[in-house]
C-alpha cells in the first residue's frame, strides 16, 4: 500500500493527469466552470474525479499549476484507494493478496499511464468489490453497504462493466445470501447485484448505441494490438509459468516460484533500458491506452481465478490445496510483492520523460506567439514523441502559458501545416496561468 500510494503521489506531482485527453478535459472544466461528462456512460466516474477540481475553481485558484496537481492527485486518489481497500482485505488471505498483487502487476501498472482512462477506476472497483466479498463476514453487515456505494459507481463506469457488470452481480448476489443474520445488509447486498446489473445494461446500450461511431471501430480493431505494450506483455510471461508452478505444489516447485519472481522482477524493473538493445524493445506510454481492452478481459480471468479459489478453500476442494498451503501461499504473495516492485520502475521511469517532456513544451512556447508546428521541434524525437496526441497538443500548450498571448503547439493536417484552427478552437481561458 506505501509503495502503491508513493507512486500516486509522484506521479500526481509531475502532474500526468494532463497527460493526452487529460488536458482537454481540463481546458474544458475551465471553460465550462463545470463537470466535463461528455459521455454519459462514465459521468459517474467523471463527476467524483472532476468535483474538487471544480471546487477549487469556484473557490477562486486561477494557477493552472495548482488546478492541474489537484486534478491529477483525484485521479490517481480514486483507483489507489480502492486498491488499498483491496489490499487491506486481503491481508490475512495470502493466495487473495497473491491474486491481487498479479491485477496491480498485470492490470493496472501497464495500462495506468494514461490515467484519465475511466476504465483505470472501473477495473479497481471490480477488484474491491469481489475482495470486501470474498473476506465478508457474516457479522460484517457494513460490507453490504460498501458493496451497494461500489455498485452505484460503477452502474455509469466504463464499457468493460459489459462483462464485468454481470459477474459483479454474481457476486454480491451471493455475498446476500450471506448476510442471513441482518435483512438491512442482505437488501443492501441484493440492491448492489442490481446496481452492477444496471452497469451491465449501460455499458451494454452505449456498445449498441456507438457501435458504428468511428472511434469504438478504431477501439475494436486495436483490441489485439495489445502486444506493443511491452509492460503488459513482459507481466504475463512472468505471471503464467509463476501461477502454473504454484497450482502444480511440491516443495521443489514452491521453491521455484521465487526464482521465477525474481527473474520476472528483473525483467520489469530493467525493461525500459531494453531499447538499447532493439529500437522496438520499449516501454511506451501510448501503448498503456492500446492494452487497457485487454487489461479488462484479463482482470475478468483473474476475478474468476479468485473467486474459484476462495470456493475451494470454503469446500475443502482438493483443486489448489497445494497453492493454499500457508508456506507455499506466502511464498507466492511474497514474490509477487517483489514483482510489483520491480513493476513500477518503469511507471517511474516514463513519469520522469513525461516530466521533463513538459518542460520542453514550455521552453518551445515560452516567449513566442502563434501557432508551432510540432513536427519543426524536438518533440518528435524520443522520448517527446511518446507525449503527443494531435488533437490534445493545443490545450496542453494553453495550458503551459505563463503569459496571456503565448504560442500554440499544434500538429499538421494533411497537407503537412500546422491546423489553423487550432487557436480559434481553444477558449479564451483569460483568468487562467500556468503559475
């Protein structure tokens, strides 16, 4: 959990909620003085991440510095703390913390770069949810109520709640039948299994809806192209011969399970240097948002695991006695806490080139006026070329100016010029400087 809030922390200082769509939605809350939930199937989402943003706006904070670090501090707040509560539940339960310490590796590290992805706290919910319900108890009656706060954030979330949605309701439905000592915390649970079926159906109807719209096609034709996000792939490679060593038991192979972490913690914690050894071997901050389809189906597979092996050990299965053991359990939790380790170092590592990609922005347009062509800078050479989204580049750079009248960065369009429309686009944000 200390490391976990560290690196939200960090990453919140070098403000990487501006990070591609981030610094659009922001221009937008400033201009709107009001929440940006452009899309309604994640306004909830949206409107607890956006709110002490727009409170400190109306409290009269006018330095985009400052507005900027409390955006990116909600965002990552928000999946952080249902992690944390994830965490805090499985502490006692070392096969859970094992499966939960593989979503954080797997799921939510190589996909969190681009942290405005509503789908960063759609899929820690549906880890808090199944963990409060699997660690409940029956003397537990404000699990329910948790449950049932969950379910109403997550009814307008994210599309993944399409498949998510309907195994969350599975299991809040069964943590009912669970509470048959308090009929408010049953009603609690069952009205929970409803809300996550509400998600279901949102999600469901937005899929329908935007079925035809251009960016869901594009959305669909990447959802294998999950492959160019090193971080994600280089965690299952790990996670695989890691998970099949402890289902199979024996001390040999319990043995084994650590050096297999600490090959999978050197593998993540050198990867963002593999480039030197090959151009294509990268971390790649755009790659975060490429993967995040996967992610989601990934952390379905991982919920169910979870879920089975938490029947097993109430039924007494023979199905995973030998990763129950309490030895070969707390061995694999321990290597995979390793693993998690050594798996932020590369979030570390593209935090600081998102940093110092910053700066580089502001240097270009500090002093000048009109519209600059990004191409015509060092932001397209590594590791800048990582941090530019062309339809987002106007609003960072607005954002940027520390005096009213500053340049724009803008991208080409076809004909290879700057858009020159690009400034008239913008909002006039005259209160608002990067102080």
């Amino acid at each position: 959990m200390a490391i976990l809030w560290l690196l939200a922390a960090w990453s919140a200082w070098n403000l990487r909620g501006l990070y591609w769509d981030g610094a659009a939605f922001l221009v937008e809350m400033l201009r709107k003085q009001g929440f940006h939930d452009f899309y309604p199937a994640r306004a909830h989402v949206a409107w607890l991440t956006q709110a002490p943003v727009l409170l400190a706006i109306r409290a009269g904070v006018s330095d985009v510095a400052a507005l900027a670090l409390v955006w990116s501090a909600c965002l990552f707040a928000l999946p952080a703390g249902l992690y944390s509560l994830a965490l805090y539940r499985c502490r006692d339960a070392p096969l859970l913390l094992a499966g939960l310490l593989a979503i954080l590796i797997a799921v939510y590290l190589p996909t969190s770069f681009f942290i405005v992805g509503e789908y960063n706290v759609a899929y820690a919910l549906a880890t808090a949810v199944v963990t409060v319900a699997l660690t409940s108890r029956p003397g537990r009656p404000g699990d329910s109520f948790v449950l049932l706060v969950l379910a109403a954030l997550a009814v307008r979330s994210y599309e993944a709640m399409v498949h998510l949605g309907p195994l969350l309701a599975l299991v809040a439905g069964w943590h009912a039948t669970r509470m048959a000592g308090s009929t408010i915390a049953r009603a609690a649970s069952a009205l929970a299994a409803l809300g996550f079926l509400a998600a279901g159906a949102v999600a469901l109807d937005t899929l329908v809806t935007y079925w035809t719209h251009p960016h869901f096609t594009r959305v669909r034709a990447a959802t294998f192209d999950f492959t160019e996000n090193q971080q994600f792939v280089l965690a299952l490679v790990a996670l695989v011969p890691i998970g099949a060593l402890a289902l199979a038991g024996g001390t040999a192979r319990a043995r084994s399970v650590l050096g297999l972490a600490l090959a999978g913690a050197l593998l993540l914690g050198l990867s963002p240097w593999t480039r030197y050894l090959h151009e294509l071997a990268l971390v790649f901050a755009p790659a975060h948002y490429v993967a995040r389809t996967a992610a989601g189906a990934l952390l379905a597979g991982l919920l169910v695991l979870l879920c089975i092996a938490e029947a097993a050990a109430r039924l007494d299965w023979s199905m995973l006695r030998a990763a129950r053991a309490p030895a070969a359990a707390r061995r694999l939790a321990a290597g995979l806490g390793l693993m998690f380790a050594a798996a932020c170092v590369p979030d570390l590592y593209l935090t600081t080139q998102w940093s110092r990609s910053l700066d580089t922005m502001r240097g270009l347009i500090a002093g000048k006026s009109g519209a600059i062509a990004v191409h015509d800078t060092e932001l397209v050479e590594w590791p800048g070329k990582m941090f530019v989204q062309d339809w987002t580049m106007p609003a960072l750079s607005r954002l940027l100016h520390r005096r009213h009248g500053e340049a724009l960065l803008v991208m080409p369009v076809a004909d290879g010029k700057p858009d020159p429309y690009a400034i008239g686009r913008l909002p006039p944000l005259d209160r608002y400087l990067w102080r």
